[in-house]
C-alpha cells in the first residue's frame, strides 16, 4: 500500500512552547470522505463532491476558512531574527492559502478514481 503523502504547515504548541509541523490532509480527507459518503444519498447541494481542479481548491479554501482561520490555536506571532520591533500573526489558513495549487493537486491526484464525473 502506498503510504499518503503529507502536506505539513508550522503551529505553535502553547503547552509545550514549541513549534510543530502539522499535516493538514488528514482532516482535508476526512472532510472529502464525509462529502463522497453523504453525496450518495442527496445530502445536501452546498457539500457537493469537487469534480475538476477548480472545485477542488473551492473546497480546500472553504474547508481550511471553516477549520483554521481566526482561531489562537491554529495561529502564531512570527518574526524574523534578530528580532525587531515588527511581527506577524500568521495561521495554518494562511499557509494553506499559499499552497492551495499544491495542496489541491494532491487530493485531485488522490480522488480522481473515486469521484463520478
């Protein structure tokens, strides 16, 4: 079986006060597979399975706003070093945002076989 690839953003671990990589297309899948299932049975027309490329980045981008964006645990205060008087708040919507081409493809790539066209 081949192993899944992964598509790791930074977070900040508050209890550990530590950064740590975050493989994001876990919960992307989950959310892909919880759409094929109900699709089958006429779920709902605003959880429609993503068909073409295009659709697939709609659904990372809804998918990611919904999850990571504008919550303290997906975000961080970044930097650079040596530190100066500027920062910036950045959060795994962000990253993902940045990467939405790359992101997408691999779960376009993924579930080609397993969407009806």
């Amino acid at each position: 079986m081949n192993e899944k690839r992964k598509f790791n953003v930074l977070t900040w671990d508050f209890n550990g006060d530590k950064i740590e990589h975050y493989d994001v297309l876990p919960y992307l899948r989950n959310r892909l597979e919880e759409r094929i299932e109900k699709n089958g049975n006429n779920y709902d027309e605003h959880f429609t399975v993503p068909k073409s490329f295009n659709d697939f980045k709609k659904f990372v981008e809804n998918e990611s706003l919904y999850q990571f964006w504008s919550r303290c645990e997906y975000e961080m205060i970044v930097h650079g070093w040596p530190a100066r008087k500027n920062d910036y708040k950045i959060d795994v919507h962000e990253q993902i945002m940045m990467n939405i081409d790359v992101i997408s493809g691999i779960l376009f790539d993924e579930y080609l076989d397993k969407i009806d066209k």
